[in-house]
C-alpha cells in the first residue's frame, strides 16, 4: 500500500489558520457510512441543487459554473448556480447559500470564498435538511460539512516545490536563492499548497542547497491577500528593491498559482532581470502559453472537468440514496471533524510534458502545438 505525507488543518482561532501533523495515510479507497457521514433517503429528479463559488479569481472558477450549470441539467437536477462579488464576497456567498436554503436545495455545493466564515450558513443548510459539500476549498470550524471533493492539495504542493527544484537543477548548479509566495490566508488551501511546497524544500534549505533570499519563509509573510495579482506584484517589487539590486540573482519562485506566477514573472520582467524558476498552478490559458514559450516553468494540471463531474456524481449518489465514494477519510480536519473527502490527482506541467498532459483538453491542446 502506497503511503504518503499528509496534511491536517486545524484552525487556531477564528479564520486563522495552522496546519499540523504530518503523518502517513493508507490510500485505500474507504467506503462512506461512518457516523460522520451524510446519508440521505435519496431526493427527486428536478431537485434544486445550489452551487456556491467564490470570486472569479482564476480560470477554473469560470470554467466550474458553466461546468456545473450543463453537468446538473444533464444530471436531471435543477442547478442554482452563484458567484460571489469581488467586492463583498463573503457577505455575497453567505447570502446566496441561504437563498438556495430558502429555495429547498437538496444538495449546497460550496467553494468557499472564505473557508471559515460560513459555519451559520451551512448549519442553517442542515437544519433544513440539506447535504453541504466542499468544493476545491474546506469549510473549516463546523460539523456541517457533508463531504469534500478536491484535487489532493498537499500533492499540489509537493509538485509545485519538486518542479522548483527540477527547474533550477535543469538550469545550473546551486546553492540556489529562491522566495515563497503563498495564496491568501481565508483559503483553507493555501497553507496546505504551502506545506506541501516546504515539505520538499525544507530539506534542501537545511542542507544549505537553497537559501530564501530575503529570509521570509513563515506563510504570514508569504501570503497573497485574496489571491490578487497586484498583491503578488507589488511583494516582487519590494523584494527586488529589498534583496535582489543590481546583479544579485534570483533563480527560483514558488508561486502557488498561474495568476500570481504571471505578476510575479511581470514584477521581474519590470526590474529588467532574468526571469527565474516560477511555478504556477491551475493551467490557465495564458500561463499554458508562457511555458511553451519558456517564461514560466511549471504549472499543475487540476483539469476542472474530473471535479465538476465527481461532485455532480456525488449528486447523483445522494439522489439515489447510495453511499458516497470517498478516498480520504483522514486528511482534511477542518477544526472540528475530518471531513470524509473524495480526493483526485494532479498532475505536474511543463514544457516538456505539457502536449501529453492535455492531450484531452481541446483548449490547452493546441497551444502545446503553436
Ligand atoms: C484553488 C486554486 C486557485 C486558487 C485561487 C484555490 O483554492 O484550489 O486552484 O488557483 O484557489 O483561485
């Protein structure tokens, strides 16, 4: 049996978050029917089912709502499909999952805009009857959350530091000068990318192999508030001013996604220095280009098609009253129970697998033939 690290949110305080014990799992495939789990006597073709999602803050949340809108229809279920406002989208998301409440969905599919502030929310979903699963993101510090269904985010992690390595091996010898980024701290994900990336580079930073420049490798100094572009910049510009003037080199970024690689690598572009190791996450259109072209290094192929249709499959099951297949039972503690998870695989991008990796995306598949 394959054994792997694992990581474990637990919440310190209110929308702070700590990521814990490291341990190893058993990746066998666990039935659903513990007492943590939601069953449901089944529900009606035509059901409303409510799907939650926070801003657009990368491509895949666009693809997801148009993904989810056709699979539920397909499904023969009626979707309520919402985005939050980028300007208030934590109130926004608070209010929409109690309007689909209101209007009787059987089912709340949700990725939180932020992960712990909608425990009134999702048990006033309970109370009413309601399945509550969490997509892509957690729902942290509430006993009401069904399931959960992702890409393994710890694995996002590991590849993203693996492929920094990789890319700066493929480059010249070390020790090598890097800097972390980290996504936004509301984003039960981000500490998770974060420990994955560090469980693969603290070892070469203790061995002396890599050094972080500007010495800020706690993920409170890493953090990208919101997941905004601009917020990632303006940290690459004051590192160059602070740490990187003149000749002094920078081989190698680990950014969490593509929006932020792209302003990290526009940051460096602007100061007139090479542009290092980036890695990204996502693979969106426009960072798909750039590694072909040979700016950004790596990406992470979380194709959204396999996740829309395994929560849509989740639907399906509940509608049936079947139990629900989960594959993780023992990873993600959301601070007051492990939610039971159905965890899919990513899978790393570069240049030189990218033609393979999307051989089925008609989207990104030509772009690896330009
Ligand atoms: C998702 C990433 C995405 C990020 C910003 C995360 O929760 O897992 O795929 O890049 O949010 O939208």
């Amino acid at each position: 049996m394959r054994k792997f690290a694992r990581a474990s949110v637990a919440v310190a305080a209110v929308a702070m978050l700590t990521l814990t014990a490291c341990s190893s799992r058993d990746d066998a495939e666990t039935p659903a029917g513990d007492d943590d789990t939601a069953a449901t006597t089944g529900f009606d073709a035509g059901s409303v089912i409510g799907v939650a999602l926070p801003s657009k803050t990368s491509e895949n949340w666009v693809l997801a709502g148009d993904l989810f809108t056709n699979g539920l229809e397909e499904a023969g279920f009626e979707g309520d499909v919402q985005y939050a406002n980028a300007s208030s989208p934590v109130a926004d998301q608070q209010g929409q999952i109690q309007s689909m409440i209101t209007k009787g969905a059987k089912v709340i599919i949700i990725g939180a805009a932020d992960g712990g502030q909608l425990s009134t929310q999702v048990e006033a979903a309970k109370e009413a009857g309601a399945v509550v699963i969490a997509y892509d993101r957690l729902i942290l510090n509430t006993e009401a959350v069904d399931y959960y269904v992702a890409y393994d985010n710890f694995n996002v992690g590991e590849l993203q530091g693996q492929a920094l390595l990789d890319g700066m091996a493929a480059r010249g010898e070390g020790p090598y000068t890097i800097e972390l980024f980290s996504g936004s701290s509301d984003d039960a994900n981000s500490a998770v990318f974060f420990d994955g990336a560090m469980s693969v580079l603290q070892p070469a930073i203790d061995a002396g192999d890599v050094v972080v420049g500007s010495g800020q490798t706690d993920i409170k100094q890493t953090a990208t508030a919101g997941w905004k572009a601009e917020n990632a910049q303006s940290r690459m510009d004051s590192l160059i001013t602070s740490t990187y003037s003149g000749d002094t080199e920078l081989d190698g970024v680990l950014s969490p996604n593509d929006t932020l690689a792209r302003a990290i690598i526009t940051s460096i572009q602007g100061a007139g220095k090479t542009v290092p190791v980036v890695t990204g996450q996502d693979s969106e259109v426009e960072s798909v280009k750039s590694i072909m072209e040979g700016l950004q290094y790596s990406t992470i192929n979380k194709d959204t098609r396999n996740l829309v249709a395994a929560a849509v499959q989740m639907v399906t099951d509940l509608s049936e009253g079947k139990d629900i297949e989960v594959n993780d039972t023992e990873s993600y503690d959301n601070g007051v129970k492990v939610v039971p998870a159905y965890l899919l695989p990513p899978q790393i991008v570069t240049k030189e697998n990218a033609a393979e990796s999307y051989k089925d995306d008609p989207t990104l598949f030509p772009l690896t033939q330009e």
